[in-house]
C-alpha cells in the first residue's frame, strides 16, 4: 500500500465519522440525502463479496467489514432513528436513473463476464454516481449545514487522493499482478474516479471560498 491510498482511506473513514458525530450532536439527520446513503450501502455490498472467498490482508479485511456497517448503520439512523427529521420532499432524485445504466455499464465494460466481476464493476460505476441525490438535495435548498460540507469535502478528498495514488500505481513496478499490488492499472477504477472527483469540483470551490472562510455554505442563485 501506497501513502495516498493510506490517506484516500483516511479521509474516507474521516468522512463517515464527522457523518455520524453530526446526527449524533444535533440528533437530527436534516440534509442528509437518504438516496445517497442507501446507494452507499448498496456499493458495499456489491463489492465486497469476496469476503466470502478471498483474503487479503487484515487491513483490507477489517476496512471492508466497516464500511459495510458503518453505511448500514448510518441507513438505520437515517431512515429509523431520527427519521423524523429527515425531509423526503427535499430527496426527490430518481435513482433509478443512476442504478440501471451502471449496471448495464457493468454489463459491457468488464474484465470477465462473471457474476461477482459484473457486480464488482457495478459498484465502481456506482460508486462515481452515489452522491448525485446528496448534491441534488443541496442544490434545492441552496445550501447545507458547515458540518455536512465538512462530510462531503472528507468524502471528495478521499476520491482525489485515489488519483496519485493510481499515479504512483502506473510508475511502480511490481513483479506480482494482483489487483491489489502496487504497480497495477485499473482502467475502470481510474475513469469511475475522475469522474466521481469531477463532480465534486463545484462543491468545493464554494466549500474554499465560503466555509473555509468562516462564511456559510449557500450555493449561487
């Protein structure tokens, strides 16, 4: 492992955690897209299959295992635990219209026709897609709480740092092909994650220009 996907999966683990603290200290879970939560619960789920039939390491293990219920955890407190605060006239995304052409996509571009590879692939297109409802929710209100710009801008860091660290995987040699090994290039990894950081290039000019500035989150009328 590489010192930028080490980061990438910090700023990850950082992202849900601020998540959780802010339903927890304002025991409510106002702008928190649902649709973007239930689609990160559905990514994991897909993807992580090969924790059925496959070691890697106790890291790889153990992260795997908490994404997966750290996403379904925070589904419950979304739609169970303080779901009295969340408003679903504010998370109007269809995302049917997210998960079809992923997984026709996963369908087409894969390494090998199989069930867990097309699932795989599915939830790398997925995944570059997830956050459209959460955007799309804060672009109705036209703004979002400071601690919530905070969750997306940990979110979008551990994205962009999955670019060098791709970088760094194309310029390394590696006598070993595994995925896993350093040296390897994922075309589908790498293009679901330009994408997927692209998304997040608007959000973060007002996240530097207004929330690091003390100011508060609004988007531009």
């Amino acid at each position: 492992m590489n010192i930028f996907r080490l980061l990438g999966d910090l700023a990850h683990l950082a992202s849900i955690a601020i998540l959780v603290h802010k339903m927890h200290i304002t025991r409510s879970c106002r702008g928190i897209s649902f649709k973007t939560q239930a689609l990160y619960v559905l990514v994991f789920l897909t993807r992580y299959l090969d924790l059925f039939y496959s070691w890697i390491s106790l890291y790889n293990f153990l992260m795997k295992i908490f994404f997966i219920s750290s996403s379904c955890y925070i589904l419950y407190l979304v739609h169970y635990r303080f779901r009295p605060t969340y408003d679903p006239s504010l998370d109007t995304f269809k995302v049917e219209y997210l998960v079809g052409p992923c997984f026709v996509l996963a369908l087409i571009f894969n390494y090998r026709f199989e069930f867990t590879e097309i699932l795989w692939t599915f939830s790398i297109y997925l995944e570059a897609v997830a956050i459209f409802p959460q955007l799309f929710m804060m672009q109705r209100t036209g703004e979002a709480e400071t601690i919530t710009t905070h969750y997306l801008a940990a979110l979008g860091v551990y994205r962009a740092l999955y670019i060098p660290n791709w970088i760094y995987r194309q310029v390394t040699v590696s006598q070993l092909s595994s995925y896993y090994t350093e040296g390897t290039v994922d075309p589908i990894a790498i293009v679901a994650g330009i994408v997927q950081t692209g998304l997040y290039l608007d959000f973060f000019y007002v996240y530097v220009t207004k929330v690091l500035q003390g100011q508060k989150f609004e988007l531009p009328a």
